[in-house]
C-alpha cells in the first residue's frame, strides 16, 4: 500500500522537533482514540444513572407508536401521583422516527416501592382531522429493581380509531 | 470517474436502513430507544444508549439488530476496525438471516473501500436471495462498482440490468450502466442510457447534479468522432453550475475539433468573463490565443497571449494568499461546519484558494480526514460536558453522604424504639396464660416482622455508605480517564488540522506550479509568434 508522508512543523514546543504526519498511522491513533472516548462516554453515562437513577427506584416511561396513521401525535403530558413528571411536544423529526419504529424514553425518574398511579395525556389530531385528547392510566406496582412503562398508541382499524395504551414493558 | 463512482458508493453505506425497519416490531425499550435517535441522525446519542444498554444487558431480544446497528454507527465515526469485527460476529447461524445479509453487505463494503475486490465480491455472494428491494439494489450496485474497478465493464454492465432495487436509486444504477457500456465498447448503447437521465425533470439537487454529470461524461465519449453530439450534451449541463465551466471549455474543444476555430471562441470568450480561480478558464485564457493564431490573427494573439500572461501571473499571487490563509488556520474555520456526507461545499469566498480546492473537498480521503476532525471536536465537547457534570456530581455525591450521616442517629433512635426485647417478654408473659393459636401465630408474625425491620435497618447505612463509595471511587477514576484522554485528544485534533491543511496546501502548490507552467508556455507561444526563423519558410514559398 503506498503510504503518504507529510513533513509536519507542529505548532507549540513540538515545532522544534522535525516530526512527520502518517496518514495511516494517524488514523489508528484516531480510531483508538474514539473508540477510548466512547466507552468512557458510557461508563460515565451509566454512572449518572446510578447517581441520579438508582436501580432500586428507577423507573423509565417510553412512548412507541404502531403505525400512526389515525392519531398525528402532537403533545404527551405524564403525571404520576396526581404530579407533573414530563410534557413532551413531538417535532416532525420525532414522529417520523416514532413511525419508523423509534421509542421515545419520555421519562426517568425516581419511584418508591409501592403502588403509584400514572397518567398519560395524548393530544393531537385524531381522524377525520379533529383535535384529539385521550387520557389512559395504569397502576403501577413498583418493587424492587428498574421498571419501565409503555406509552402506546396504536390504530385500531376496524373501528378507525387509535388507541392508547399504558402497560408495563416486558 | 472512479472518484465518483466510489462516492456514491460510501453514500451507500451510510444510508442503509437497519434490519427492523417496521413499527412495532422492536422488542427492547432500549434498542428503540437508540433507533428513536438514529432515525433523527444523532448518532452520537443513538450509539452512547446503545453501549450503556449493552452493558445493562438491557437488549437481549433485539440483540442482532442492536449489533448491526452499532456496526453501522461505528463505520460512521470511521471505526471500520471494530465495526468489521461487530459485523463478523454477526455472521453465525443464530443470527437473523436479514441481520446476516445486511451484516455481509457491510463487510463488502468495507472490503472495497479497502481496495479489496475479491473479497468484496465474495462477501456479495454470500447474501441470500430474500432481500428487500433496497438491499437487492445495493448489492447490485455495489457488485457493478467491483466489477468496474476490475476493469471488467462488460460484466459490470450486465450486473446491472435489469435493475432490482428500489425505484429512487435508479437513476445512479443508470449512471454507472452507462459509464460501463461506454467503457465496454458499446459507446451509442451507454450515450442512449446516460441520454435517459435527462427525460425526467430532476426533483433534487442531488439528481440534477448527477445530470449535469451524465451530459459531461456523454460529451467526452463523443468529442473526438461526434463533436457536434457532444457539444448538444454540454448544452444541457446547467450554465451557473460548477461543472458549467468545463461544459463550456469542451464546447470549444468540439468547435476546434471540426476545425471551426471560429465557433470555438464563443464559448471561451464567455469563459474569460468568468473568474479567473477555475481551471477550465485558465485553460481558455490560453486556448483563446491558439485559435486566434490558428485564425491567422497574429497581433489580436500575441495580445491574447499577453494579456493571459498577466492574468495568469496574478492569479499566481492570489494561490499565494491562500496558501498563506491557509497556514492561518482558515481553511478549516471555513469547514468547521461542512457535512462531510453531504454535496455542498462552503461560500466561496469563505474558503480559501476556493476553486482549487472542490476536487480535493470533494473526495473521499478529504471528507474522512474531515470528518475525524469534526468528530474529535465534538468528542472533545462531549468530554468538557461531563468534566462540567462531574464536579455537579461530586457536590451531589457529597451532600448525599452528609444526609446518610445524618439520618444515621434517626435510623438508630427509630431501632431502639422497636424494642424487640420488650414484645418478646410480653410474649413469654401471653404464653403463661395458654393463649389461642391465632393471637400466638399473630404476636410471632409481628415479632418476625421486627426482627426483618431490625435488619433491614441495621444494614441500611452501611450499605448506602458502600454504594457512595463505590460511586465516589468511580467519580474519581472517571476523572483520571479525562484527565488522561483530553490533552491526547487534543493533540490528535492538531495534528488532524495540521494533516488536512498540508494536504489543501499541496493541492493549491500543485495548482501553483500548473500555472506557472502555463505561463511559461504563453511566453513560448508569443515568441514563437514574433520568430523571424518561424515566418521564413512562409515568406519563401512561391
């Protein structure tokens, strides 16, 4: 393979020194070099989550979408205990990538052992190009370990409806 | 032409959809979640959520398409190493075969990126024969793109037709049918193929560009026997274009070429209204004097000649500037931005040495090395982010164990106040007085409740001590990591910088040394044009 060498003054101290640029070599160094900033980007990612998210109490709320074409989503508010948890306002982005089979963590949060009621709040444009809101709730036994929750809206076709669902995801 | 070729096929690589396209089919919140952020182009969170899942083994159903999909993220960032060992392992028999064939197609690619076709060709042929239009089309591609490169048009041709993929990636699938007819011998076959991208108007930038490219390659597979069909071809490429310039100059080619030296100085004329920086108008400012003097015109051509001469000259200088800007640091503050996937290239006049410049933007080599440069720079954000959260989690770590220290005495004053030792005595008091079963079986219930509360307490602090120790020793080796990646980081970001300028600044050298060679020939040619030696044997002849 020919290999191309570029003589290289550095800039800084190293200029003094008459050292050379291997494309080839470079590009290990870089891809080792990601590669190492990488997993660091997950130990530390994980480590917040620990922090902030212990597995003991976490719980994670997800919103997917089956197929979509009844109900254009437009805004998701979650209360879990009667208390505001997250709002989300989907951009076009969003939603495609909803459509394409993208989940959306809406949520991450905190919850006690117990039992906890969450609500979710769909509104958007449902058929026949109406304002649509639907609410739909689940009770949630939280024990012990991360849990996590599916916000899901489906289209019921033979009622030409959309439908919401909240559901454990297992 | 390989240039080109091969772009579209790494554009190739990078647009492949993953394997679970279809709502609704993903099994694990996690896997999806990292879709949900590839589908918006972030692959940098698609590819962080994806890693820190992995480690939860949070994705143990999607695992196959959660690994193709890393694969692909990775060959994103330029990872091709680990990315070829992802879609190895992907290659077993408890591997989805739709994950498996996406998984060979990959290892092809690599493969030819890397100049190796045979190996390219006989990843190609182990996919199956179930693919998807999009896949099928890919593979079909890809498989003409070895074939050319083999130097094997014929084949190349015929692998192409007919064409299986999906509709939208025609019209490339078209171009490089003509290219390897034409290359094949079969040059009306290949003319009529690259013809029938301009029946249909082109709906993006991307297909009238490729247009543009068709109507340039038809007219240099015709200038020399059919110029007067490729100069109809050159007409149709786009005047304000990029490759307008060189449609013109080859225009004028195909006037000299039927010796209509006279027709020829229409299209150049036009070129030396044109910026002096592009190539195919430097040629003209020389090609104007040679057909005047073909013409007969010696005076309008020895001032043609001179005035090149000093156009030329300055031009000279102003490479000069650029390379100076480009020592500066300018080129790549002009770049910073660039989608290095993408077509476009940075306003001229943000660039230095503009013009000289887009070939070298536009390939392959320059794009990856810009690319590992904005990737750098965005890691290196990424890595001040986290230093910024470390010390929030530092603060939080230490009111954290502040708190714990403080509960400490409640937790062991609410111990104290269960005595157990005082519901035990009442229990051997009840048992004198022969009580029922069930207020018996109910006292030792609560008693075995006190003692798992007791417990459970007692246990309590300590283990909450263990884990903020645990996160306080993994705050701190979190820190020595930045602590030791960020200055190599950086060091890699400058040479990186350094690596892309002296490459702009060979290119701009190469296109200096061009010039000066065209003036030096100028210089001959003027002479030539007053050399008493050159006229005689004219004034000679009876």
């Amino acid at each position: 393979m020919k290999r191309l060498l570029l003589s290289l003054p550095l800039a800084g101290a190293a200029a003094a020194t008459d050292q050379v640029i291997d494309p080839l070599v470079l590009d290990l160094e870089v891809q080792a070099l990601k590669e190492e900033v990488f997993n660091l980007n997950r130990d530390l990612t994980l480590l917040r989550e620990d922090l902030l998210f212990p597995a003991d109490n976490q719980v994670a709320v997800y919103v997917s979408l089956d197929v979509g074409e009844l109900f254009k989503l437009d805004s998701i508010k979650l209360t879990v205990d009667d208390r505001v948890v997250a709002t989300h306002l989907y951009s076009e982005r969003e939603l495609a990538a909803l459509r394409r089979g993208g989940v959306h963590r809406l949520w991450l949060g905190n919850l006690p052992s117990g039992e906890h009621r969450l609500v979710a709040l769909f509104t958007g444009i449902g058929p026949h190009g109406r304002d649509y809101r639907r609410a739909a709730d689940l009770v949630l036994a939280k024990g012990f370990g991360p849990q996590t929750v599916e916000l899901k809206i489906a289209d019921v076709e033979r009622r030409l409806q959309p439908e919401f669902v909240v559901r454990e995801w297992r | 032409m390989a240039r080109v070729l091969r772009r579209f096929a790494w554009l190739s690589v990078l647009a492949l959809a993953p394997a679970w396209a279809d709502p609704g089919r993903v099994a694990d919140a996690a896997y999806g979640e990292s879709l949900f952020h590839y589908y918006q182009d972030d692959h940098f969170t698609a590819l962080t959520q994806m890693m820190a899942a992995q480690a939860r083994a949070r994705i143990p159903r999607d695992w196959a398409e959660a690994e193709l999909l890393k694969g692909s993220l990775k060959l994103s960032y330029g990872l091709t190493d680990s990315a070829e060992a992802i879609f190895r392992r992907l290659l077993t028999d408890d591997v989805p075969a739709q994950v498996r064939d996406r998984a060979w197609y990959y290892l092809a690619r690599l493969a030819f990126q890397r100049g190796r076709l045979d190996q390219a060709m006989a990843a190609l042929t182990r996919m199956g024969s179930d693919l998807p239009p999009e896949l099928r089309g890919r593979r079909q591609l890809l498989g003409a793109l070895v074939l050319m490169e083999q130097g094997d048009y014929r084949a190349a041709a015929e692998a192409l037709q007919p064409w299986q993929g999906l509709a939208e990636d025609e019209p490339y699938a078209r171009y490089n049918l003509g290219i390897a007819l034409i290359r094949s011998g079969h040059l009306e076959d290949g003319v009529a193929t690259l013809e029938r991208l301009n029946r249909n108007p082109a709906a993006t930038a991307e297909a009238a560009a490729l247009r543009d490219k068709a109507n340039l390659a038809i007219a240099q597979a015709l200038l020399a026997q059919q110029p007067e069909r490729a100069k109809q071809a050159l007409r149709r490429v786009r005047l304000h274009r990029p490759h307008a310039t060189q449609a013109l100059l080859g225009a004028g080619w195909a006037e000299v070429g039927a010796r209509r030296y006279q027709d020829a100085l229409l299209p150049w004329n036009e070129l030396l209204r044109r910026p002096i920086d592009d190539p195919a108008v430097q040629e003209a400012w020389l090609a104007v004097p040679y057909v005047l003097s073909e013409l007969g015109t010696r005076d309008q051509a020895a001032e043609a000649y001179r005035a090149a001469i000093d156009a030329l000259e300055a031009e000279t200088a102003r490479i000069d500037q650029a390379m100076a800007a480009v020592e500066r640091g300018e080129l790549l503050d002009a770049l910073r931005d660039l989608d290095p996937r993408g077509e476009q290239l940075p306003p001229p006049q943000a660039l230095p040495g503009n013009a000289y410049l887009g070939q070298l933007l536009a390939s392959h080599g320059f794009r990856r090395a810009l690319k590992d440069f904005q990737d750098l720079e965005s890691l290196q954000a990424n890595l001040r982010y986290w230093r910024i959260q470390l010390d929030g989690y530092e603060q939080l770590h230490t009111a954290s164990r502040q708190r714990l220290e403080a509960v400490q005495p409640v937790t062991l004053a609410r111990l104290r106040a269960l005595n157990a030792e005082r519901v035990r005595t009442q229990r051997e008091a009840l048992l004198r007085r022969q009580p029922s079963a069930e207020a018996l079986a109910a006292l030792d219930r609560a008693l075995a409740d006190l003692d798992a509360g007791q417990e459970a307490l007692l246990r309590a602090p300590d283990e909450a001590r263990r884990r903020l120790d645990r996160l306080a020793e993994q705050i701190a080796l979190a820190r020595l990591r930045l602590d030791n990646v960020e200055p190599r980081l950086q060091q890699a970001l400058e040479r990186q910088r350094r690596l892309l300028d002296l490459r702009a600044l060979q290119q701009l050298g190469a296109r200096r040394d061009h010039l000066r060679a065209q003036i030096a020939q100028a210089r001959f040619a003027l002479a030539q044009l007053y050399d008493p030696a050159a006229e005689r044997p004219q004034e000679q002849t009876p």
